[in-house]
C-alpha cells in the first residue's frame, strides 16, 4: 500500500517508536546465530528511520518500501547524515533483482499490511531466494489478540500543537483483519492558527503462528525461534502484541 501524504508526518508520531529495540533483537540474533556477514536488506523501511541506525551499526544496508514518498523522505535522510543507503521501490511480495543478503528483516509489523494469504507466502518465497545460505530472515506481526481487542472498535487521539490525529479502528473483512481511519490535522499557518487536512485508510491482517510456521515451512524456511514483544526467549502469550519470528536458510 502506498502511505501518501502521511510520509509528512510519521517520523513526527513515531518519534517514541522502539527502534533500539528492533536493533537490540537483530544484533542479538546476528550473534546468536553467529551472522559474520553485513549485507542487510530492510524490508518495509519507510522513512528510513531504523535502516539508518542499522547502517550506523557497520551493516552495509538496502531498503526497500512500496511508498514513493517515504523513499524520498529515506533517502534525504541518508544523504543528509552522509551514510550510504541504498533505497527502492518494490512490492516486498516481489522483491528481486539483488545480490544475495545475510540477513533480511520486516520489522514495525510491515507484513500485516499484505492483503492476502499468498502475498505473504509470495514474500517468503522472494526473501528466501534473497538469502545467502545460513543467512537470517527476522520480522514481527500483530498478535491476534493486539488486532481484535487493541485495535478493534477503538480510538485513538494525538495533538502537539503541529500535527493532530483522529484514528479510529474498525473490523476488517477477514478474520483477524482491522481498518485505521486517519484524520490528520497539519499546521499550515501558525498566526492564522490554520490547519491542512488529509485523510487516509490503512488496512492490517494477520494471521495464527501456525499459518505462518507452515508457510515459511513451505518456502524452505527453517524457524528457528518464535518469541513475543521484543523479548530473545519470551514464548507468545494469550495476551502478547508482537509475535517476532527468527528463520533461516
């Protein structure tokens, strides 16, 4: 799917994303697994925010994202911070044309936005293929308890002052599916107290650990690990909210 006018405003209202943690969780793996290779592909990178602090990391980094928008906003952010990045725009359910990474990671839930059940195994097929031998394939979903009891029929408000939000979740049409309806308010003219408006839908689904076991299964995919919220050793838990998944070729 493509963000639209919301690159704009994300790095805003992510500023309190846990980005550490998703670098502290991959260079856990990377040593756990004993990962000697630097060639990271981050799948799903947005703003660029995280591939941008793994690339300070010494990870020699691609990223790769749907959204024209973010990419541009990725990119000056590298250039900017004088940190060589390589950024384009593909679908991760197609994802191809590389030479062949160590490590590949879909983090901050990028794969719940897949519509459907082969998209996600397309994207497991086409990051299996990306993949040296022994090399590692990190990512994180919503738990289903997170999409039917923490996003389901609820709403959420923001308001700095700059940019305001109204977003409201709703039930998709798909099991363990959910719709955010965002309304975003940006200061356009600060003497005049004048705001621009724009509107977005963003849809989210997800699935049982177990479809996605077997389907990466299915894809060649050794899964080494399944844990929860962050957490190297956490099992998933009825009342989890990010179930992470740790595979190898």
């Amino acid at each position: 799917m493509s963000y639209g006018r919301f690159a704009e405003v994300y790095d805003q209202l992510m500023k309190d994303m846990p980005y550490d943690q998703w670098t502290r969780f991959l260079l856990e793996k990377q040593n756990e697994f004993n990962i000697t290779g630097r060639r990271l592909m981050d799948v799903g990178c947005g703003t660029g925010e995280w591939t941008l602090k793994i690339a300070q990391e010494g990870f020699e980094v691609t990223g790769i994202d749907l959204s024209d928008s973010m990419l541009a906003v990725a990119s000056n952010k590298a250039q900017e911070a004088g940190v060589a990045i390589e950024f384009f725009q593909q679908d991760m359910a197609e994802a191809s044309g590389f030479e062949a990474f160590d490590i590949i990671t879909i983090f901050c839930d990028s794969l719940n936005y897949l519509e459907t059940e082969d998209e996600v195994k397309s994207t497991f097929h086409h990051m299996h293929k990306l993949l040296n031998p022994g090399g590692l394939f990190l990512f994180d979903i919503h738990s289903i308890y997170k999409m039917d009891t923490l996003f389901i029929d609820q709403s959420f408000t923001y308001d700095d002052g700059e940019v305001a939000y109204i977003w409201n979740s709703f039930s998709g049409d798909h099991p363990y599916s959910v719709e955010h309806e965002l309304s975003f308010f940006v200061l356009e003219d600060e003497e005049r107290d004048s705001y621009i408006r724009f509107d977005e839908l963003h849809k989210q689904r997800t699935y049982t650990i177990q479809t996605y076991k077997a389907l990466l299964e299915e894809t060649g995919f050794t899964v080494e690990g399944i844990t929860a919220d962050f957490s190297p050793s956490l099992s998933p838990s009825d009342e989890s909210e990010r179930i992470f998944f740790t595979c190898r070729k």
